[in-house]
C-alpha cells in the first residue's frame, strides 16, 4: 500500500503536468495578456531635472485644486462632481492657464483619475463601516509623481540593446537616458514618472503575452519567523534562511540623522519665531535628504531580498505550504520592538511574492488557516495539541503527550509539511489546481496595471 508521500508525489506530478498544458493553451490564445511592471532609474540633465520639478508641482497644484473644487461643489449643491465632470472642467483650466496648457493633457486626467479613486475608496469605506479617511490635500513633498496613458502620447520609451538600458522620451522634456531592464519583454502601455529621495524614477506597465518560470519539483514547507527569517523543512531534513535585519542594522545611524533633522527644525523655528512655515535653509535641505536616502537605500534592499528568496523557493519546490499571517493586530507599547521587527521584514509582502511567483511557474502552493491549524501550538508527531498554550517566549517544541521535542519554528514547519502532505494525496476534498491559494478559494495575485482610463 503506498505511503501518503507516494500518493502525494504521484497526485503533485500529474497536477502539474496539467497545469503545463493549461499553459500552453493559454499561449495560444486562450488567456488573456499578463502586465507587469519594471521601474527604470532616470538620469535627467540639470535642465531636465528642474522642469521635472516643475511638471510635479503642477500636478500637485492640480490635483489639490480639483479636491478643493470637489470640496466647494459639495457645500453648495449637495452634489459631488464626477471624474467626468472635472475632466470637463479641466479643459477650461488648460485654456486658462498656459503651464496646464504645456502639460500633456492625458496625464492630468490620470492625475483627476487618482483623486476620484480617492473619493470611490472613501465611500466604499464608509459604506462598510471602516475608517473613512477623507482624501487630503498633498504636499509637494509627499506628492509621488504622475502618470500616462498610452505609450507614444505624451511618452515613449525605447529600449537599448535586449531591452536593456534605453531612454524615455517625455513631452516638453525630450529624450532621458534610464538604466533598467524587464524580467520578460513585453509591450509599453502605461507610465508613471516617480520622484523617491531626490532620484527620479520610471515604472513602465508592460503587456506581456506569458510569464515563464522555472519551477521546482522538491516538497516542502517554511515557517516564517525573526530569529531565523524561513525555517524550511523537506523529507529529506531542515534548513534555515538567516534574517538580514536591514533596518536594525541602520537603526544608529537613522536615530542620528533624525535626531539632526529636529535639532536643525528647533533652531529654524526659534530664529524665524515660527512653528510653521520657517524658512528651510540648505543645511536643513541636505539633512532631510541624508535621512530620505537611508530610508530608500534599507527599502531597495528589504524588497531585493525578498524578491531572491522567494524566487528561489519556487525555483527549488513545486509544491510548497505556509500559514497565513497576522501577526500585529494587538500588544500595544509592550510589542512596540517586535512590531517594529515584523513590519521591517514585511511578511504580507514576502507572501504576496511568492504567491505570484508561483502562479507563474504553475507551482502548487498552499497557506494554511492558521486559527483552526494551529502550527506553532501543534504538533507534528502526534498532531495533539498542548494543555496549555505555549507562549511567545516559549522557543522549544516539547510534546507533553508523545515527548517529542524540536525547536519551536522546525516544529510548526514540519506540522505545515504533514498538512501539505495530506492535501496533496487527495484527501480532505482539495480538490484545486496548483498555484490557487486553498484558503481563499482562488488565487489572489498582485495587481500589476495602473487603472484604466475611459
């Protein structure tokens, strides 16, 4: 009789073999075209950067005075204006004011697109009881950039060399040179041009007729976790993917130049005899911008990391089982430090890259309800669970029932792997399709087009 592994291995192996082929269907013609996004890095000339500077204030300015206008409409009719009515309103304002005129007239109405997202998100929330959080207007300092629609209005970007390197070319602006390269090629659609900590930035939409990636045909499962950052488990043993600690390590020097920017703010306010609106010499300026820089640099390597380790867990494993997380609903300023760990080795993101990962390779990929499983409380010899709960701090796996004992993460991975195992024979009615999530009744991958515009 054979073993729940052999049945797994058999079920896993014929799964994916069908999934191949739905694949290759979909490359026919059968499914619909796959976006993605790339971010190219901009090099503008000092000429160019300033007009850049320019063109993000004016789209601030817009986009402020379009919520005003709202706000106005509102208090004397009663009535909001819709995305078409601002639009409408919109052509006045380029006939009144020639640096609207200059802008290209598209990526204005995707900036007034953004602010009526804004209200749909407002009174979605509203209507569901959540917490509002009425649209605000933007600071230049806080406002990200702006977009376009279709590639050669306004924009164009061409591409070097096997689509490496290139430039964009930018109504008003010209051509400027960018560094980047896609993953797969694909067809320019929509553009957004970022301002982060004082670099400037492309993300290009792509529309891509199929992702390809390698995926794997290992079994296994991981606990998340911050002493170790995955605690992988397999038939064959265990191993341990370290935690970088990206914001940790910076945590001195980020407590150094914040403590700067405040005591620079303090001596500005007494100076000028104001709490608002003081003059910002170029001390201050460059102080600001130090801190911003740190803040991107620890941002560029969290997400670096998480891009490489989850890609090459699906490049190790076609069948691969996890638990859903949540892990800072509650503790208030006793779990201020931990909280500050969980959050800076972002697992929501971990998850959601893998997730995508494995829907590209066809890779079978499991989460486990974490609330009726229970892995960090059972466990995985006898599958009982203990009489009484184990704590935070409670680091070692001892069974008072069969006496087995392991560490705490390896116990909760191996529970994951006996989960998947199961699941993978046929049993308890999966009855699902590699790469859908289990517990959410299909799959929920990361959205990768900005939002179309009528």
């Amino acid at each position: 009789m054979w073993s729940i592994m052999e049945a797994a291995l058999v079920h896993l192996e014929a799964a994916c073999q069908k999934a191949s082929q739905r694949r290759q269907l979909g490359d026919s013609g059968n499914r619909g075209m796959v976006y993605r996004k790339v971010t190219y890095r901009l090099y503008p000339s000092a000429g160019q950067a300033e007009r850049l500077q320019e063109m993000l204030g004016l789209h601030q300015r817009l986009y402020n005075t379009a919520l005003e206008e709202r706000i106005r409409v509102y208090r004397e009719t009663g009535k909001g204006l819709s995305f078409a009515d601002q639009c409408k309103v919109l052509t006045q304002w380029r006939k009144a004011v020639p640096a609207l005129a200059a802008l290209n007239a598209q990526s204005e109405q995707v900036t007034l697109k953004r602010l009526h997202l804004a209200f749909q998100h407002f009174f979605r929330r509203v209507k569901n009881g959540e917490t509002p959080g009425f649209p605000r207007f933007k600071n230049i300092h806080r406002y990200p950039g702006w977009g376009y629609k279709t590639n050669g209005d306004g924009w164009k970007l061409h591409m070097g060399e096997s689509g490496k390197h290139g430039s964009l070319y930018l109504q008003s602006l010209g051509n400027i040179p960018i560094r980047g390269k896609p993953r797969t090629a694909g067809k320019p659609v929509t553009c957004e041009v970022l301002h982060k900590a004082g670099r400037w930035y492309a993300s290009v939409t792509l529309e891509i007729e199929s992702v390809h990636r390698e995926r794997g045909t290992d079994i296994g499962a991981f606990d998340w976790g911050l002493a170790d950052y995955l605690t992988i488990v397999t038939p064959n043993g265990m191993e341990t993917v370290a935690n970088p600690r990206h914001l940790r390590n910076q945590l001195a020097e980020l407590k150094r130049l914040g403590q700067e920017v405040s005591r620079k703010i303090r001596t500005a306010q007494q100076i000028s005899g104001k709490k608002k609106g003081f003059p910002v010499s170029a001390s201050l300026r460059r102080a600001i911008q130090h801190l911003a820089c740190l803040h991107a640099k620890i941002a560029r390597s969290r997400k670096d990391f998480l891009h490489q380790t989850s890609a090459w867990l699906i490049s190790r494993f076609g069948a691969l089982a996890t638990e859903i997380l949540d892990m800072v609903r509650d503790g208030g300023a006793r779990k201020k430090g931990l909280h500050r760990e969980i959050h800076a080795a972002a697992p929501s993101a971990f998850l959601k890259m893998t997730r995508t990962k494995a829907e590209e390779a066809g890779s079978w990929y499991e989460e486990a309800p974490t609330r009726q499983l229970k892995p960090t409380q059972r466990c995985h010899a006898c599958w009982k669970l203990p009489d009484e709960r184990k704590k935070l701090s409670d680091r070692r796996h001892q069974c008072p029932h069969c006496g087995t004992t392991c560490g705490r993460d390896e116990n909760a991975a191996l529970v994951l792997l006996r989960w998947l195992e199961t699941r993978l024979a046929g049993e308890s009615g999966s009855g699902r399709e590699p790469s859908e999530v289990w517990s959410g009744g299909g799959f929920a991958a990361m959205k990768h087009k900005t939002h179309a515009i009528t």
